[in-house]
C-alpha cells in the first residue's frame, strides 16, 4: 500500500475535495517533490503550502502515522526538516528528533488506481499492460523506449567497469572478458567469462604470432585438454589423430612456462547444445580472431560503420576443426563461420555496449553516440520477448527497441515493478469505457 500511496503523491492523483491537515490547516501541494528511493525522507525539496505559509522540505509517507515511530524517525535526524508526513491512516501524532510535532495529511489511494494494480499484479498474461498498449501516443512509446535503451546500456557499461577493475585497470583485458563472455551465447556465458579471466593475455602476446600455440592456451585453460574430458568412446581416436595429443604437449609446456592452471572442465555445459556452439568450437574460433589482431579495443573505436564492425567480429575455426566438433569425433567438413545472426547478437551484446562504457569512461561523447546509431541501423532481434510486444501492438523496428523491450522485461515486468514504468503509469491511470 505504501508504494501506491508513493505513486498517488508523486503523480498528484489527490482527491477533488479540498485538502487540510490533521488539525483543519488547508493543505495545497505546489510541488510534490522529489522521490528519494534511498535513505532519509520519500520526497526531497517538496513546496507545500499549510494554511498562509509556504514550506520548503522533505515529505516522508507511511501506511499508518504511527510507522514513524516504527521505523526509527523521531529519533533520526535526517527527518528534522520533513514539513509534511502523509499516511493512509493518521493514528497518532509524530514529533521529529527536535522535539518539533509534524503537520499530517491523511491520503487514500483511489479505487481506481487500486483495481488497476491488483490488475497488473495477478494477470498471468504478458505483458500485463497490454490493454493500453494500442492506445498510447507515439510521443510516450518513444521517450520510455528511449529512456530504456540508455539504461540497458548503462546497466552493461558498469558490469564493464566492474570487469575493467577485476583485470587490474586494463579495458582491452575486460573488452576480451565481455566478448568471451558473449561466445557463450547464454548457456555457458557464465563459464567463459571465468575462463577468460584465467587466460593470461600478457603471456599470450609472447607467442600472438602463432596461432597453434594460442590455441593451445586457450584450449589448455578451458580444461579441455585433459583425457577425461572427451567422452570415453572418443578417447581412443582423440589419441590416435594426433591433434589432441599435440595440443596437450603445447599446453603442457607453456602452462609449465606462465604457471598456468586450467579451470574445471566440468563446467561446461553440453545438454541441449547445437554442436555449432560447442566450446571447442567457440575457443577456437576466438584463439583464430586473436591471432588476426582484428579485435582488439583500437579496432573496435575505429569502426565507423556497420560492416566494418561486421568485420572485425567475423571469425572461423582452425583447419582441424573444419572436420570435428570435439577431439576424437569426426564430422563432414564446414569451416563453421560464425552466422549472421550471432554476429549481430555479438554487435548488440558486446561490441556496442563497448563503444558506449568506454566512450563514457574515457568522456569521449563521439564513441556514445556512435553506439546509439549502430543501434538503431541494426535490425531488432527476434525472440519470445519481442514477439510478445509486438503481438499487443508495440512496434519494433530496430535494435535498439528490442533491447529497449528486453530492459523493460527484465528490470520492470519480471519484477512486477509497475509503478515505476510509464506504460504501468499510463494503465493505472486510464478509464474503464
């Protein structure tokens, strides 16, 4: 209740009639304030006019008056300057920490708003809004979309940032974390990231020439090389062609060289898994864009259009790869190009969150607004999500709708997070014809 009480202050859906205090003063609201959503008061800096005079301070709002006590604030400081407290239910009087009693205005929700909330939290449809989708304005789907896509990419930018701290400073090492990370393509995401961190770019470098040698490393680390991990009725011919047993000496020799440990193979996941996405794959296919040098940070800020970042991303896998997806089984022979689509689910995912945390790192301006262009020049995704929308008519055109849409699921809808969305705004405050 308290959180619609919240939203009923902030959006000013006050009763018609006139409003007064506990004690009979007239109450008019010039402005509710602003809403603190961390410690201290509700609402900052709000202008409440009580009776003659005009204050300017902190609103705090309760369920009851009496919470006040409840949580602490008679005694907190930080709610000396609360010039109003409103609650549903005025019980008793409050007084701050100064001794000084606070005026009260008691607050209901309206009845509308209320059966529209209990509308959106118990539907099992998705999304829950979906009545009042058709009739927005193209102005508020566009401003919230907006709004949206700049938070998803922030949301990315600090989980960079994050990662830049854990490689001690160095963006190139985090921008290769992001992207291994991304080579998971969901299921074993989680998996690469920690292989990426194990893997020792500095040592690399010593032998980036050498593309058997990066393979080796980047096969050695993911645990792989270890008998064990092929599958028993593989180990046989894994051994007998000569690649595996090749591979392993390699590794053993350079793990010896950089004190490198392997992680765990068993945390590779396989149930259910395209063997095109097998890690096998995916490694070498990264051990072959390292070597290029394509895809490094550097590369990545020059690119000025689409197909030029196409270009750095796109990859393929060592010659003994053509003809197997793991040591031992043969397969007929594909050179096992990354697809379209993953490449673009490799731009909306890794290469545009990139350009956008590090132009935000570095304040170049020019490498966000890059990110939001190629954004919009690339076609939306297409899954369950976007469809969903798109069937109670939202229109999703390109990238940067879709992974609008996506934000809105994940940190709105899936949280039943209503009334901070401006379509959960808009249902709760329309008409019932």
């Amino acid at each position: 209740m308290e959180q619609l009480l919240h939203y009923t202050w902030k959006h000013k859906l006050y009763p018609l009639k006139e409003l007064t205090t506990s004690d009979g003063q007239r109450v008019e609201i010039v402005d509710p304030g602003l809403h603190n959503r961390n410690a201290g008061p509700d609402f900052f800096n709000a202008k409440i006019r009580i009776g003659s005079t005009m204050w300017v301070g902190n609103v705090e709002i309760h369920d009851k008056s009496s919470d006040w006590y409840q949580h602490g604030h008679d005694k907190d400081s930080r709610y000396d300057n609360v010039v109003l407290h409103v609650a549903a239910e005025l019980d008793t009087e409050v007084m701050k920490s100064n001794g000084e009693y606070v005026p009260q205005l008691q607050l209901s929700v309206p009845d509308d708003v209320l059966t529209h909330y209990d509308e959106l939290q118990k539907t099992d449809e998705y999304p829950p809004c979906y009545k009042v989708i058709p009739h927005l304005s193209a102005l508020i789907i566009h401003s919230w979309m907006a709004a949206l896509q700049t938070e998803r990419l922030e949301q990315k930018t600090e989980a960079i940032r994050k990662r830049a701290e854990l490689c001690n400073g160095s963006w190139e090492d985090a921008y290769f974390v992001t992207f291994a990370r991304n080579y998971g393509f969901g299921i074993n995401g989680e998996v690469f990231e920690q292989w990426a961190y194990n893997i020792p770019l500095n040592a690399v470098a010593h032998h980036r020439d050498d593309l058997f040698q990066i393979e080796a490393i980047f096969m050695g680390q993911a645990g792989l090389l270890e008998l064990d991990s092929i599958p028993e009725y593989y180990q046989k011919d894994a051994l007998n062609d000569g690649y595996f047993a090749k591979l392993r000496n390699e590794y053993q020799y350079l793990a010896h060289k950089f004190s490198m440990k392997p992680i765990d193979f068993k945390l590779w996941r396989f149930l259910r898994l395209r063997p095109q996405n097998f890690p096998h794959i995916r490694i070498s296919q990264l051990a072959n864009l390292y070597y290029q040098q394509k895809a490094g940070l550097s590369q990545l800020m020059e690119c000025e259009t689409l197909d030029e970042l196409k270009n750095v991303l796109k990859s393929q896998v060592t010659p003994y790869w053509e003809t197997h997806y793991t040591f031992g089984s043969t397969s007929p022979k594909n050179e096992k190009h990354l697809s379209y689509g993953s490449i673009n689910l490799l731009m909306i995912n890794t290469a545009i969150p990139m350009l956008f945390a590090y132009g935000r790192h570095t304040t170049k301006e020019v490498l966000c607004d890059k990110a939001f262009d190629f954004l919009e020049q690339l076609k939306a995704e297409n899954n369950h999500i976007i469809r969903m929308w798109q069937q109670v008519g939202l229109p999703v055109k390109t990238a940067g709708d879709s992974q609008a849409l996506i934000q809105l699921k994940k940190e709105y809808c899936d949280k039943k997070e209503c009334l901070r969305c401006r379509f959960g705004y808009e249902y709760l405050r329309r008409k019932e014809k």
